[in-house]
C-alpha cells in the first residue's frame, strides 16, 4: 500500500462527497456530503504524514524535535479538522432545525434569501 | 521729519476704531451706543492732526519716499508695501481726514437714536481708513487693495439700513457698477506686471516714464485700463447711474463718500498716474468723458425733485470737470478744485440733512419756507452753493476759474470744446443750485414728510421711503457746527490757499507751486533748489507733465464769461422759482420730449436694466450657459450614472442566492485553477 492508493481512496470520497453537495437538494444529505469531502481531505493530510519520513531519518542522523514536529502535522491538521467538523455539524443542524421552523422545509433551492 | 511709522498711524488709528467698534464696543457696550460715536472721532482726530503735521512735514522738506516693506514674494517676484508721502498724498490725507472728521461730529446728532449706531460708526472708521490708505500706497497692488476696501465700505454703508429694499438695490448697483470699472483697471495693473514687474512700484514707474522707457501705446493701454477704474469709482460717464442712487444711505454716508472722498479716488488716481497718462494717447478722450459728464450729469439735476439727487448729480458734474482738468493736462487746477469742491460739497450735503432734519423728506416740492426757522442752515447753504456755482470770491469761484482759464489757455480744438463744454455745466450748475434753494428755503411751506404721504396715500403711489418726522426748527448745534465751519472754509479756502497774488506770507499759486514741487522730488529725489518760483513752470529741468500741470495765468475773459453765465443762472432760477415770471411748468410743457429725456435720466437706468442686463445678458448671455450647463455639463453626470446603474443591474443577476450555484461555480473555478496549474506551470 502506498501513498498513491490511499490518495486515490480520498480522491474517490472527495468526489462523491462533492457530488453530492452539487446534486442533492435536502440539507441534511447535503451536510453529509460535505463531511464527506472533510474526511477526504483528513485522509489525505493522515497519508501524507504517515508516508513522508523525517528528513533525518532518510539520511540516517539525529531526528531533530523540530523534524519530529513537521512529520506530525498531518496528524494535528486530521485533529483539527474533526473538531471543527463536528463543530460545524452542530452549528449546521441548528440552522436547519430554525430554517425548518421559519419556512418549513428543508430544501436549499427553497431559500434564495440572499439574492440581490 | 515726519516719520513712516507716523504715517502708519494715520491709517492704523481708524483702523483701530474699526475693530473696536467692530467687536469690543458693539459686544459689550451696544449696538446704540454714543461710545462708538466717540471711539470713532477720537481715532479720526488724531488721524487728522498727524495728517496736518504730514502736510507741514511735506511742505517744509518735501515729499518723503518710504522704503517699501516686502510682503509677498511669489517665484522670486517681490509684492511690496510702503507709504508715498508726496504733495498729492498729504494734501489728500488732510482733505479725506478733515471732512471725515467734521462729518463724524454731525452724524453724531444726524443718526441719533438709529438702532445700528455702533454699526454705522464702525463702518465709517473703516470707510476713513481705506481711503487714507489708498492716497497713501506706494504699489499699484496695494493701491488696487485699498481701492476695493474704499468700494466694500461704500456698499456696506450704501445699504446701511438695508432693510429697505431701495438702499439694498442701489448698495448693490453702486458696488457691481464700480466693480465694473475696477474690471479695467486690474487688467491695466496686469499689462503694467507684464510689461516690468518693478514698475508696480509707483516711484519706479515714475522714472521709467520720465526716462521715456515705456512707449506710448503702452502706456495708453494700461492708462486706459486704469482710467476705466476712475470712471466707475468717480461716476464718470458711462458709469455714472449709481451715484444718484446711492444716495439711499444716510446723508452724512453721502456727504462724506459720495461727494468729498471716496469719489474724488478716481479724481486722485488719475492724478498719481499723471505722467504716465501725460506719456499716452488718451489725454483728449479723458477731456471728452470729463466734459461731456459734466454737462451731462448737469443737464439731469436741473429736473430732480430730490434735493440729494441735485447734488449728487452736481457731483458727477465737478468731479467731470476735474477729470477734463486733468485731461487737459491742468494738473494743479483739477486738483485744486478737488480741494475746494470736498469742503463745500460735503457741506451741502450736510445742509441737506439738516433739511431732512427738519422737514422729514428730500423731496423739494414738499419744502419751502425754511429760510425764517432755520437761517444758519440756510445760510451755510446759500455760501455753499454760490461756491459751487462759481461765485467771486467763494472758494469754487477761484479753482472753477482756474480749470477754465487752462482750458482757454491750451486753445486748439481740445481746449475750445472743453471751454464750451465746461462753461454750460457751469451755467448749468448756477441754475440748479439756486433752483434748489429757491425751492428749499423760500416761498410757501409746503408740508413737508406729512404732506408727502398724504399725497402718496391720495395718488395711490407707493409710499416713499425714509419719511421722518416734521418740525420745523434749526437742527442743534451738534449739526450746525459743522455746516459752519465747513462753509467758512468755503467762503476762505480759494483765495487763502491759491491766490492769485501774493498775499503776504502766502505766495501767489501756493497750492498749484506745492502740488506740482511733487513732481520734483519724485524724478530727481532732491528737493528745494529745483523747485518752480509760482506754479508757471517755464523751469526746463521739470519733465512735461509738470509744465503742463502748472497753474494757469488768471484770464480775465474767461472769469467774466463764466461769472456772467453763473449769474444768469442764479437769475434764471430767481425768476422762475421766486417771481414766477418765467413758468417752469410752461416750460416743461414747451419742450416736453427734452424734459422727459432729462427726468428720465436720459434712460440709462432702462438702458443698462432693462436692455443690456434683461434682454442681453440674461436673455442671451446667462440663457446659453443655462443650456450649456443643463445640456452638456449636467448631462455628462446623468449619462455616467446611468451606464453605472445599467452595468450594476446585469452584474446583480449573477447573485440568484442558490447556494449550489455559487458551490458550483466555485468547484469548476478550482478545477480550472488547477487545470491551468497543469498546463502552464513549471
């Protein structure tokens, strides 16, 4: 398994997850779709930390603290993701459950309220 | 010697009255109050007094030429400031100052009572100090400053009860017309930078034109310039139509600025730039405006009804006499003249007042009488008029003598048609003065303000305005005073000043010798040896236009001739208006179309209101700049607007508010992004 497969896997979900927020009218699928494309990218940003060695150790030297930092970055940018996504979540599903009480419906053609 | 800082003084103390007035007096004191009065003579006083000693300092060592002080330097050109203390100047600080002095004493009594008295007293602290600047400057551009001060002053005390919309009218048609004329001479002042900015300096200029430097048509451009500001400031023809109208101020206004002073401004510039008038070719049509005005505005005030519109008219009429004078190179006679014609006129003028005073109007037909109840007005007046008309031995008899005598002497063409010109005005003048006193002081009482609103009220005219109250009596003596003093100077001045004899410590020609001596010390900067014995100037070192300016010789034909015509004008006047055997009325009748012409006032208010304002200036003029403005310069605006408008509503279309649209567009802008990343990078 190399970093191109694991890329190709979070390409396919970024696709689908895109898909699915262009074509899916229901605000509920839709904040699906969009956690799709986040644990897309969250892969992606895990692959590229887990595949990308510390610049020292492919030379074989010292592992500087500051090379330790740069390969773990990926991994707090996956972390970082998912509290913002969760955060996101709850923020989206309140405002679906206020735009469903105002308008009662939850199709996003429905609401142009910012149009010009 | 009298020093520069002294000569500062006598500007800077009504200067300081203005302020004072201005904005102490009127804040904390008020708007009604004597003090103002007070401040107001004081600081004249002493302007007065260090005037006569300037003119004592002048006479015993002779004109003092300041060095000029810097005051703006623009791209290495020098704007400066200085005082020219010559002849001409300190004989105009004495006369400005004099009959300001004496004139704020009257008003003291004349606008008592009026709510604005602070205010009035203010301006005519300003009004005194603007014009002793302006015969004081140096510079042609300080000059032009003090000029417009003189002009803002007399707009502001024209219209000083501006609620009355007659006296705002006329502030504003004294001010735009003299405006009119200033319009030439800031051109003359430019052609005058462009041709050597140092000549601006007026002792430089001097030089330059007694050096032959500027050519002759030069100097008739900028000469005709500047002669353009006399005529508006002193009401030449052309521009005359203002002064008669102004006289919607209070008397003691008219009395100082619109017959002594700020007139004489375009008498006095003509006089400081003599030789460069003398240098040019417009010498001959300078005669031809100032006669012609002289008869011109004559021939109107031998109709008025408005006892300050004779003299207003009679204004006119002298300060044309004095521009022919000039003209006709008679420098020292038009001045002396100037001199003579600011006591006595200013007298008049306040004896008018003290009319109004009595009667409650101007209008003469509503007079008559007054001789019993008020003689010394009555007799200030009679001394004033018999000066003006040219009577021996009053002070007018003597200066008027003078500028005829030069016109007869200069003979040719030019001087005979000045001659006839200035001989009618002065029949002219006898003629209406004394039909202005027959009809004042003699005769039958007739009413006065309350007859003339009654009369008003029965014809269904318009009220007139500025009706006071009727009694007759003499005013107080804080008004006859100077009816007195002024009319003693008149019946002295002439002979005293400018004799045409040696009478002992005074010379023969004292006033025509001092006056002309300025010449001397400006061209050569000596003094004493040089100077002309009696005014006649055969002395070769003088340039020309002092041999000019010299007095005349007295000419006995000419003083007979015009005595005569005076006598038959005061006759003319007595049969008329006291005897009856010749009907004015009659008269009238007789010529009717001249009449009309006359009491029409030839139809210049029509002319300049009517036609060229109305149908010319706003029917065509301001019409095509309305269009102009609203077709092109507006229309530029609402076209560019509306392009604006016409591109924001396309644009706004794109924002239909489907968030799956923007998400779309946004996705294809990434992948073209990278798309384009691929293709062209590296």
């Amino acid at each position: 398994m190399t970093l191109e497969h694991v890329l190709l896997v979070s390409g396919i979900i970024f696709a689908i997850g895109l898909y699915g927020v262009l074509s899916r009218r229901n605000t509920i699928s839709l904040l699906m779709s969009l956690e799709l494309m986040f644990n897309a990218v969250v892969i992606a940003a895990v692959a590229f930390s887990r595949f990308t060695p510390p610049a020292g150790l492919a030379d074989g030297g010292i592992v500087t603290a500051n090379e330790v930092r740069a390969a773990l970055t990926g991994h707090v940018l996956a972390v970082f993701i998912i509290a913002v996504a969760a955060a996101e979540s709850a923020l989206a599903l309140a405002l679906i459950f206020a735009l469903y009480r105002t308008k009662e419906t939850v199709e996003i053609t429905d609401v142009a309220e910012m149009r010009r | 010697m009298f020093s520069e800082s002294l000569a500062w003084l006598i500007i800077a103390l009504p200067v300081a009255a203005f302020l004072l007035n201005g904005t102490v007096v009127r804040a904390f004191i008020g708007t009604d109050t004597r003090v103002a009065g007070w401040v107001t003579i004081s600081a004249v006083a002493g302007s007065f007094i260090l005037s006569l000693f300037a003119l004592a300092s002048v006479a015993s060592k002779g004109a003092a030429v300041h060095d000029p002080h810097n005051w703006l330097t623009v791209q290495g050109f020098d704007l400066t400031f200085g005082i020219l203390l010559d002849q001409l100047t300190s004989i105009m600080f004495v006369v400005v100052s004099g009959v300001s002095l004496v004139v704020q004493f009257y008003s003291q009594q004349y606008m008592h009572g009026d709510k604005s008295y602070t205010r009035y007293y203010s301006y005519m602290a300003l009004f005194t100090a603007s014009m002793l600047g302006l015969v004081s400057a140096r510079n042609v551009v300080q000059l032009f400053v003090f000029w417009e001060l003189v002009g803002v002053s007399s707009y502001l005390l024209i219209g000083f009860w501006m609620e009355r919309p007659s006296a705002a009218a006329a502030a504003k048609k004294a001010f735009l017309m003299t405006r009119f004329g200033d319009f030439g001479f800031l051109l003359g002042i430019l052609y005058l930078y462009f041709v050597n900015p140092s000549y601006l300096d007026i002792p430089t200029l001097y030089e330059a034109v007694g050096a032959g430097a500027i050519a002759a048509g030069v100097a008739t451009w900028i000469s005709l310039g500047l002669f353009m500001g006399a005529i508006g400031k002193s009401a030449q023809f052309p521009l005359h139509s203002w002064l008669p109208d102004a006289m919607e101020g209070p008397t003691s206004v008219s009395a100082l600025i619109h017959s002594a002073t700020m007139v004489t401004a375009g008498v006095f510039l003509v006089a400081r730039f003599f030789p460069l008038f003398h240098a040019s070719n417009m010498m001959d049509l300078v005669v031809l405006i100032g006669g012609v005005t002289a008869v011109f505005a004559a021939s109107m005030g031998l109709v008025a009804n408005d006892i300050k519109r004779v003299l207003a008219y009679s204004t006119i009429s002298q300060l044309g006499y004095m521009v022919m004078a000039l003209g006709l190179g008679a420098y020292a006679p038009a001045l002396f003249h100037l001199f003579t014609h600011a006591f006595f006129k200013a007298g008049l003028f306040l004896g008018s007042g003290s009319v109004h005073h009595a009667s409650g109007t101007f209008n003469m037909k509503y007079m008559g009488g007054l001789r019993k109840n008020m003689p010394w007005t009555y007799w200030t007046m009679v001394i004033g008029s018999l000066s003006l008309a040219g009577i021996f031995p009053f002070s007018g008899f003597w200066s008027k003598d003078e500028l005829l005598a030069s016109a007869f002497e200069r003979g040719s063409t030019i001087g005979w048609v000045a001659l006839i010109l200035g001989l009618t005005a002065a029949l002219m003048t006898a003629f209406y003065m004394f039909r202005a006193i027959f009809l004042t002081f003699h005769g039958e009482y007739k009413g006065g303000a309350e007859a003339e609103a009654e009369d008003a009220k029965k014809n269904n005219l318009p009220m007139p305005v500025g009706l006071g109250h009727t009694h007759r009596q003499e005013s107080p003596w804080v008004m006859v005073a100077p009816l007195v003093v002024l009319a003693s100077l008149a019946i002295v001045i002439g002979f005293l000043v400018n004799p045409l004899f040696d009478l002992g410590p005074i010379k023969k020609h004292s006033f025509a010798t001092f006056v002309t001596e300025r010449n001397v010390n400006v061209f050569t900067g000596g003094h004493g040896e040089e100077a002309v014995d009696d005014g006649h100037a055969e002395t070769s070192h003088l340039p020309d236009a002092v041999e000019a300016g010299a007095a005349p010789e007295f000419s006995l034909p000419t003083a007979v001739i015009s005595t005569v015509l005076a006598v038959g004008g005061i006759l003319l006047a007595y049969s008329m208006y006291i005897t009856g055997s010749v009907s004015p009325a009659a008269m009238g009748r007789r010529l009717p179309t001249v009449h009309k012409l006359l009491f029409r006032k030839y139809y210049f208010d029509e002319l300049y209101e009517d036609r060229l304002v109305i149908r010319v200036f706003y029917a065509r003029v301001v019409r095509f700049f309305a269009w102009f403005d609203v077709s092109w310069i507006d229309n530029v605006n609402v076209q560019l607007s509306k392009l604006t408008a016409n591109v924001g509503r396309g644009l706004a279309n794109v924002q239909s508010g489907q968030t799956q649209t923007y998400a779309a567009i946004m996705a294809i802008g990434v992948v073209a992004a990278l798309l384009a990343l691929l293709v062209w990078g590296n």
